[in-house]
C-alpha cells in the first residue's frame, strides 16, 4: 500500500500550451527561450539541485526543458491564463480574451470552452529523471473549494521511463447551480530498446469536466443591495433549487454541462542506421545514428458532450428558453468514437543531427458518432502530410516546415500549411522566431442545419446528414472557413523583455449570433494583435512584471474584443536565511471596456451580443508565496477591486462582470502547498 501511495505522489504545473504556435511558451502563453524552463526568476541553490537531474521534452518536441521552481507568480497554479475569462468560477467554461481562433482541418465537434482544463497530447511531457520524482499539490479556496495535483515520474532504467498525472478540482462557486467538478488523469510509458532502434510511446488519458450553468443572474441590480449578505440569495435562470458539495469526490452537477473523453494512444518505431562506438578512458560506449525510420501510431478517442437538467424548473425554461419545452429531464447529447492510424516514414540526412529529418505519413480516420438516442453516422476520412524539422548543430537555427491534405472522405478538401524559422543569437541578443499559418477547414459539426443528402461535388460547400442533438438552429450550405496566421516573437533576455505579434486574416467566419442561433458572415476581415513581456528591477528586492497585449479588428465580422488587457505585478522578491524565497506583491489585471460574449448552456458556446458594454475595476490580488528547500506556499487574496463603501456600509459587493448577466466573484481567498519528494 505505502508503494502504491508513493507511485501516485505528485503535481503537474500549470501548462497552457496554444496548439497553434510552433514555438515554446510558458504557462501564462508568453514565449520563452529554448532549454529554458519557463519564468524562474528564483532558481533552486540547494541540494535538491545537486540529487536529482530531471527534464522533459513536450509530446513530437524535440526540446528539452526543466522544472521550473519559480514561485513569483501565484497564476502558475491556475490552469487558466491571465488573457482569458471564465464564467466567474474556476474551472468553469471559458473564453481568450484574444482573438484566438481554432485552426485545424477535418473533423470537430466544436466544443472549446473546456479546452484549457484538458490534459491533451500535445501538452504531455515525456521525463528523463535519475531518480524517482514526485510532486504533491493541494490548495483549498473559499466555500470549501479545493484542488488536487499529483506527478510521479521515474525511469525504470535508462530505456524506460513511466510518468503518472492526476488533477482534481471541486469549485461550489458564490452563487447557484455554480459549482465545478474537474478530474484529469494521464499515464505515459516510453520504451528505447538497448540497441536504440525501437521505440515506443504509449499514453492514455482521460478528462472529465463537469460544469454547472445558472445562465447568469435574473436581476443584476439585486447585488447592488447591501442587505443581501450573501450572493447565493441572488436569483438565477437556470437551476435556482440545485445545490451543491464541497467534498471533491461526490460532486454532482445537477443542471449544466459534462464534457468528457478517453484517449488510448500508442506509437511504435523502427530506425535503420548506422552503429558507431567511441573510446573513453578505457570504456567503449555503443552509438547508433538513424538514417531511416518507419513508424506507426494508432489513436482511440471517445467524446462526449452533454446538456442535462435532471431537475428541471418548467417556470425557468418558459420565461427564459421557450424553444425548450420542459419534460422530467432534459438531455441533449453528442457521442463520437475516433480511430485513427497513421503510417510514416522519416529520413535523416545528417546522421548526427536528430533533429534534423524529413516526414512523410498517410492516415486513415474512421468516426461514429451517435447523436441523442436516434441517429448514428458513420464519416471516413483519407489525408496526407509531410513535415521537415532543421534544429542545427549548434542550436542556433531551427526550421519547421509543414502541412496536412484530406485526400478522400467527408472532410475532402480542408488542408492547414506552416512553416517557422528561429535564429538564436545567445543569451544577451535572446531568439528570434518568425511564422505563418494557414487552414481551409469544414465547419465545426454542431453548426451544421442537417440538410438530407450527399456531399456535394464542390468541395467549398458541404451539406451533412445529420446535426448535433443539442438545439442548435444552425447553417445550411456552410462554406469552408479560410484563416490565415502570420507570426512573430522576439525574446530579449539582457533586458529581460518579450515583444510578440500576430496578423490573422479570416473568411467565411462562423460563430453562434444568439444563444440557439448559428451563423456564418462572408465578409473578410483581419485581427492585428501586438504584445510585449517586460522585467523591470527596481531595486535590490523590488521587481515590475509587466504583460501587456493590444488588439484590432479591421473590417466588418460579428466580434467584439477588448482593445487592451494589461497585467502589472509589483512584487517584494529575495533569498533570506539560508533556505527561504520569497516572493509577495500586488497583481492587477485590467481590461478594457468591451461587449463581452455570452454563454448559452444548451449549446456549450459563447455567442455574440452587441447590446452591452462590460466596463469593470482593475482585477486586484494581493498574493504570498514562499519556498523552503523542497517546499513551497501559495497564498492570494483575490478581488479586492470589489471592496465597496456605500450607504455607510462597508463591505466587498462592487462585483466584476465577465458577460452582461454574470459577475465574477467577490474577495476570495486560496492557499495552496505543493512538495517535492525524491525517493
């Protein structure tokens, strides 16, 4: 028992990784030098760093990076960057507060509100650690919200390595049929034969994100009344008799949203090459130098996607949502079953560069999906892709060229093309990266009218068989959706300073125009977007963090995005008796005023209102965290933007709003230990 409570010790940082970029980036987005293990400001100077030697390269990276023991940012233990909103609770849905549109052909059902909170493939982290490594994380927040992380990693021997991750989080929430129940769980095993030519990689994944929707406040007005004590008195629309648990492993959601899925992925490799040997000190070590690789992956996933109210309130549905007509329970699912495999084939021109090789694959998709009780489909697809990865010798160019076709099937004709070039010029001039990005892709599914009949010949329009369960007044004759996505980023360590850009061009736009109502607008138009990262020192122990990101469109499209977000941190920072780090200071997030989206539970989307301006208070926290050796604290007082004197009473009521009718919440309090343990 005690090794099995070992093997399940440990916390996985924080790491949003934006799977539209080709270059790295720390948790909060921003980018970040190559072998760099993110924004440690504090590094570890104590045993610790001498027992253990432990790194990690992202999954089809080739880039190895290390922990990151940096404590001066209290958001590193959020999963949801500073550039988003969520729905006023955390781990709830939410949505960039920069333009950030998905960009990958083929298949999508199109829910993406969850997707922050998702263990995926591209964010899993393969280890190689000298010693076993465990991380445990725990962090208890207001209203008896608490969040769980673990991480074990260990290498069974030098060709085997075995990592395991778990993330918990149950959230009540301030007000009604709020809360939040979050659970992820990943496991990763890599295996190199002795001889180097086989590998393999296999991982599984499963992510459970349930979320309660309240659809926002009847009357927002009823907050600015100081006699109401406590926000969960405020009425809601939606599920104004659930109630909900502050124990993490019994949390249910009585009217909201589950979104799940299981993810079974294996990938097997053979190298032909070249064997080679050199003699050190007597000792003769064996190399092997690829030349050829063949390889074969095959994915399994399921999704599901639900509404449910297993009780519905009959006066909520006809005041509010009249195209619902209420009966005991209401449900509208979407089910899809995905088997893909893929054959590729990889060859090396310099046998002593890894990273260099060229890839060609082919991959067959077959998909189910099973929408409500009454309609399956079946949708097969054929595409090809080639992709050519340069990472000099010395490190200092890195070239990545690539693109997908869908040769055959339902999705025929969608394609997305890349290519990015980085020059490092070392660590005073820093790294300079530069990129372009463009897709053709269907549609996401749950837009689609359902229209009877086949495809059509014209591979710019495509009428389906079937629509999404969920009420959904959507789109006939969708045409295709064209994005284009020009890049740059430049990191400049002397100055401790980041300067980021992006150019999207966009047609054929589709979005959701009312809470049931799919849309799609013909008209071009283009997002200019600008942002900078900057470490100011202001003294021995005062330091200025400053992000700052600024937004434009450029012609007529159904979007409203705020002109400025504006984060500042001023923070008290140093090293004190021996083993003691500190960091402490004010964060503050600002964003300027804007029509913010709603949210519609029924479909799982934000939609488009142009009717109300959200002007807020700077976002203000006051935060605490500490390490001693192999332990660190997390503490932050949050919102106290809301703090309010009026009527001659004090009190923290002067709420935030993320959309028209949801606020977010008052002064909030979360502390948090994570630890460490070698074993």
């Amino acid at each position: 028992m005690a090794w099995i409570l070992v093997m399940i010790t440990g916390t996985l940082r924080a790491q949003v990784t934006d799977e539209n970029q080709t270059y790295q980036t720390d948790n909060q987005g921003r980018p970040i030098a190559p072998n760099q293990g993110g924004n440690d400001s504090l590094k570890m100077r104590d045993k610790f760093e001498d027992s253990i030697t432990i790194s990690y390269r992202y999954f089809d990276s080739t880039l190895d990076h290390h922990m990151d023991s940096s404590i001066n940012d209290f958001n590193t233990r959020l999963q949801l960057p500073y550039t988003y909103n969520d729905l006023g609770n955390i781990g709830s849905p939410a949505q960039s507060l920069l333009f950030k549109p998905y960009m990958k052909p083929g298949w999508d059902e199109g829910m993406h509100s969850m997707d922050y909170a998702r263990f995926t493939l591209k964010n899993t982290r393969y280890f190689t650690s000298t010693r076993p490594y465990s991380e445990l994380g725990y962090m208890l927040g207001g209203k008896g919200e608490q969040y769980i992380d673990l991480l074990h990693t260990q290498n069974r021997n030098r060709n085997v390595n075995f990592t395991f991750e778990y993330r918990l989080l149950n959230a009540p929430g301030s007000f009604k049929n709020q809360n939040d129940a979050n659970s992820n769980l990943r496991a990763n095993i890599s295996v190199k034969s002795t001889n180097k030519r086989y590998s393999s990689n296999l991982i599984f994944i499963r992510n459970s994100l349930k979320t309660a929707t309240n659809g926002g406040l009847v009357d927002p007005d009823q907050l600015k009344d100081l006699s109401l004590g406590d926000p969960f008195q405020a009425g809601v629309k939606l599920g104004n008799s659930n109630t909900s648990t502050s124990n993490p492993f019994n949390a249910t959601v009585v009217t909201g949203n589950t979104f799940t899925d299981v993810s079974l992925y294996l990938r097997q490799s053979f190298d032909f090459g070249q064997k080679d040997s050199v003699v050190q000190d007597t000792v003769t070590y064996y190399q092997f130098y690829p030349r050829l690789r063949l390889e074969h992956a095959i994915s399994y996933t399921t999704h599901g996607y639900n509404y449910h109210d297993y009780n519905p309130t009959s006066d909520d549905y006809l005041n509010y949502y009249n195209f619902i007509v209420p009966t005991d329970t209401i449900l509208f699912e979407d089910k899809w079953k995905d088997l893909t495999n893929q054959f590729a084939i990889y060859t090396y021109p310099d046998k002593k560069n890894k990273n260099q090789f060229l890839k060609l694959h082919g991959d067959l998709q077959m998909l189910n999906g099973r929408l409500g009780d009454n309609y399956k489909i079946n949708y097969n697809n054929i595409f090809v892709g080639a992709e050519y990865r340069n990472r000099s010798k010395n490190e200092k160019w890195n070239i990545q060229l690539a693109g997908n076709f869908y040769l055959a099937g339902n999705y025929s004709g969608d394609y997305n093309v890349q290519g990015s070039l980085r020059r490092d010029f070392g660590e005073k001039l820093g790294g300079l990266e530069l990129g372009f990005m463009n897709v053709n892709r269907t549609p996401s599914f749950i837009y689609n009218a359902g229209n009877e009949g086949a495809f059509t010949t014209d591979t710019s329009k495509v009428s389906y068989h079937a629509h999404s369960d969920f009420p959904v007044i959507g789109v006939s004759d969708l045409n295709k959706e064209n994005i284009s996505r020009a890049y740059a980023s430049y990191y400049l360590p002397a100055l401790g300073l980041s300067l980021t850009g992006n150019y999207y061009f966009v047609s054929n736009y589709t979005y959701f125009k009312d809470i049931f109502t799919a849309a799609q607008s013909s008209s071009l138009f283009n997002v200019l977007q600008v942002g900078a990262q900057k470490h100011t020192r202001l003294g021995k122990f005062f330091h200025w963090y400053l992000d700052a990101n600024v937004q434009q469109r450029a012609g007529e499209a159904p979007l409203n995005l705020p002109l400025l977000i504006l984060r500042n941190r001023i923070a008290f920072e140093g090293h004190f008796y021996n083993n003691l780090y500190l960091s402490t200071g004010i964060d503050i997030r600002y964003v300027s005023p804007y029509k913010a989206d709603s949210y519609s539970p029924f479909t799982g989307q934000f939609y488009y209102q142009d009717q109300t301006r959200i002007s807020n208070r700077p976002d203000i926290s006051f935060y605490i965290n500490f390490r001693i050796k192999r332990f660190r604290f997390f503490g932050e007082l949050a919102n106290l933007n809301t703090m309010d004197y009026s009527n001659n009473t004090f009190g923290f009521n002067h709420y935030n709003y993320v959309n028209p009718n949801m606020p977010g919440q008052a002064l909030w309090l979360r502390m948090g230990v994570w630890w460490y343990f070698i074993n």
